[in-house]
C-alpha cells in the first residue's frame, strides 16, 4: 500500500507542478486552488508512503519520476523543447530508480 500512496504523491505533485505555471504567480484563481490542494495532497500520501518506504528511497522516486513527468507534460501541453541531451537525462533518470528498486537493499521490502 505504500508504493500506492507514493504513486498518488507523485501524481499529485505533478498536477500541482503543471498547474503552477497555469497560476500564472497565482493570479489565476482556479489553476492557484488546484496548484494548492494537489501539494496537500502530495505531502499527505507521501506522509503514509514514509512509514514503511525508507525516506531517501521515497523522495528519489518520487522526485526522479516526478522531473521525467513534469518535463513531459511541459513538452506535450506547454510546447517545450526537448533536446537530446534533456531526453538522455531523463533517461538516467529513470535508469537511476530502477537500478535502485531492484538491486538496492534498502528499498524497504
């Protein structure tokens, strides 16, 4: 259940993340209040994540994840150039988390 509630953090951090820009320095009511109640709910579950997942564990997936989605997201909706250099950092990126889930002893499973 863990993994579920950090996967909920990450999301939500995400949408929160996408809809900063849309707030436009929180001048935007809307984009502001989903901006707001999507980082509640991201420390919330990252909080019930955190009870068994070790914290350095959590905060790089969640962080890791969390950039590769954000860049993607600011690529598709917001028109973003991508270079080829962003695109292989990216990738060590997500290299990076599964080398860290599956040959880590410290994941918490």
């Amino acid at each position: 259940m863990s993994y579920f509630f950090l996967a909920v953090a990450i999301i939500s951090e995400v949408i929160a993340t996408a809809f900063l820009k849309q707030s436009e320095g929180f001048t935007r009511l809307v984009p502001s209040l989903i901006m707001i109640g999507g980082s509640i709910i991201t420390f919330y579950s990252m909080s019930l994540a955190l009870r068994t997942i070790p914290t350095g564990v959590a905060y790089a997936i969640w962080s890791g994840i969390g950039i590769v989605l954000v860049a993607a997201i600011a690529w598709v909706v917001q028109g973003q150039k991508l270079d080829t250099g962003a695109l292989a950092g990216m990738g060590l990126i997500i290299c990076g988390v599964i080398v860290m889930n599956v040959f880590s002893g410290t994941n918490g499973h």
